[in-house]
C-alpha cells in the first residue's frame, strides 16, 4: 500500500476489542466523509478534511476518547448522549458502551458541515 499512515499504524498496535471499537468509529466517518484522509490533529493521529482535524479516537486508560476537534460540533448532539460521559471536547465511550451509530453520523456530518463552511 506504501505509505503507512500514522493513524493506521496506531490502529494495527491496538489491542482487541479497542481496535475493532475505534476501527468502527473511523470506517463510518470514511463512509460519511471520502474526502477525508489520514492525517494528524493536535498531535493525535485523525482522518483530516481540507487540511483541518475531522475526527480523532484514542484509547485511554479507562475508556476511548473520540474528539471532534470541535466543542460546537459535539453540543449538536449532547443532549442524546446522557449516559455517556463528555467534556468540552471529548466524547468518552467503551466497547462495552458504543456511540449509537446515528448519533455518531450526525457528529462526523456536524463536524464536517462547520470545516466545510456549511
């Protein structure tokens, strides 16, 4: 394939069932978003838009964090993430516990809507 980017390399040294929990998270944001490419956002391997951070996941010690680069992308949908646990920028899930696919789309099109000018 040639050029190994740093997001898949993280992937491939993650253990399961966190890869198979992130790598969901990042085929359906490729899916949304074709135009999105392997990248780096403040230093965390993303999928990049137009040369800005669409989307990050990393694991944690406790839980994975996805991050929106974007607090105003993820108040698009706080309020139907209840029972998960969020800070300003970070949505915190488990594999145990996955972001609902619909939300999770609606998140990945916010964030893309706010880089694109839409």
């Amino acid at each position: 394939m040639g050029h190994v980017s740093e997001l898949s390399e993280y992937l491939e040294s993650l253990p399961e069932p966190y890869r198979a929990s992130v790598e969901r998270v990042y085929a359906r944001a490729r899916a949304l978003v074709p135009d999105a490419s392997d990248g780096v956002g403040y230093g965390m391997p993303a999928l990049v838009l137009g040369g800005k951070p669409l989307l990050s996941v990393m694991v944690a010690k406790t839980h994975i964090g996805l991050y929106p680069f974007s607090p105003a992308a993820l108040d698009t949908v706080r309020d139907e993430l209840a029972d998960f646990s969020l800070s300003k920028g970070t949505l915190r899930f488990s594999s145990d516990h996955p972001v609902p696919d619909d939300v999770l789309d609606r998140l990945v099109l916010a964030r893309r809507d706010e880089i694109e000018g839409r």
